[in-house]
C-alpha cells in the first residue's frame, strides 16, 4: 500500500483535490473526476 496525503481545497467549483506521495510528487484533479483518476493512478502503481 503506498500512503497518499490527500488535500481538499474547499470553496472551489469544482474542488480541486491535491494527491501528495511519499515522495513529494504532488498530482492535481478535480474532484468530479476523482474514483476515475484514483483508479487509474493506483493501477499504474
């Protein structure tokens, strides 16, 4: 299991979640598309 810190950027439309990694490669969506993007990046890892 790799740990993601996951910071969500209220009073924005549409919110834009910031996915930061062990690493500090830090990936940028918006939350709409967020269950699509996670599935995608975790099945990359």
């Amino acid at each position: 299991m790799i740990p993601f810190v996951i910071h969500e950027q209220a009073f924005t439309q549409p919110s834009i979640i910031k996915l930061t990694t062990p690493n500090d490669y830090q990936i940028d969506f918006e939350s709409t598309l967020a269950n699509q993007t996670l599935a995608k990046l975790l099945s990359v890892l």
